[in-house]
C-alpha cells in the first residue's frame, strides 16, 4: 500500500517513506538541536570569565552555512551523527579542561552545536518543503528545551558530583541519540 506522506526533496534514505520512518526522523532531529543548545548553557553557566560564553555563539555562528550547504547536498542523519561526535568530544574536553585557553579552545569546538541545528533544519526541510511555520515552531521548542535542561540538570549535578561532571552527564542523551540515529534511519547508497 503506498504511503500517504510525500518523499523528501532531500536524499535522506533509498527506503520508502513511511510514517514511522519520518517520526523517528523528526523527533531525533529537534532532541539533537535540544542538546546542543543545553551543551552552550552549561559551558555559559560554568564558564570562568563571562567573555567565554561567546566563543561558541561566534564560532556556530560561521560553522551554520557551510553545514546547511553539506547537509543538503548529502545524508543529512550522517552528517549529524558526524557533528554529535565532535560535540561529544568538545563535551568531554569541557569535563577535562583545566587552563584557560583549554576553555576556550572547548567553546570554540561548542560551536558545533550551531551546524548541528543548520543540519537539523535542513533535514527537516526535507521533509516538510514549504511548511516554515511547523519548522520554526519546533526549532523554538527545541531551544527552550534545551535551555531547560541545562537549567535544570547543571545545578543538581555540580552540587552532587562536581563541576566536571556536568559536560559528562550530557554525553549519556547524546549517545542514544546517536544510537538511534544509527539504528533507525538508512543512509543513501
């Protein structure tokens, strides 16, 4: 029986659109945006000197365009998974940075939460051509629920455990979405 749901102007996978495939594929997109806005709330809110919270706004900043330009033209869920990993590594450079130029250098790499939100509009995109609106309401929602839990999550986990543990206690959300992203959707042959 052929799906209801028109096939995605951008090459997201050779598999037949289904339902389940763009659920999957919308709810996994906006949680990865969420946890890289929550991943700059935390560098914010434990940054050593106010200077450094925009170190990463600058460089998401520059690294926007040149990610919406790859994601379009390629795999748009390999693509993030590639930019979940170095925010992984920006992550955990975060929980073992000691100097400030250390710190500095993980809010530069922080900035790839910026491309992992281009990459997530650009997917999106995808699968809703012309629908902006629904777009733009989701990037709001993700953002706040990122903001949220980093609100939310820093403070109870640096009162228990410690400053450096908080960078640490992202990776878990990140992983599984990463997870997720492998096992559920196909890439492009």
């Amino acid at each position: 029986m052929p799906s209801s749901v028109p096939p995605p102007s951008l090459k997201t996978s050779m598999q037949p659109v289904n339902g389940y495939h763009m659920l999957v594929a919308m709810l996994l997109m906006p949680l990865a945006s969420a946890l890289a806005v929550a991943s700059w709330t935390l560098y914010a809110l434990l940054a050593k000197q106010p200077i450094y919270v925009l170190m990463p706004l600058c460089s998401g900043a520059l690294l926007v365009w040149p990610a919406w330009y790859i994601a379009r033209r390629g795999d748009t869920c390999r693509v993030m998974q590639w930019l979940l990993l170095g925010l992984a590594l920006a992550l955990s450079g975060f929980g073992m940075a000691s100097r400030p130029w250390e710190f500095l250098l993980v809010g530069v790499w922080l900035g790839l939460g910026g491309a992992v939100i281009a990459t997530g509009i650009a997917h999106a995109k995808g699968w809703m051509p012309g629908r902006w609106v629904h777009i733009g309401v989701g990037l709001c929602l993700a953002l706040a629920a990122g903001v949220g839990l980093s609100l939310r999550m820093a403070p109870l986990v640096v009162q228990a455990y410690g400053w450096r543990t908080a960078p640490f206690s992202l990776l878990i959300p990140l992983f599984m979405i990463m997870l997720l992203l492998w096992l559920f959707v196909e890439s492009p042959e």
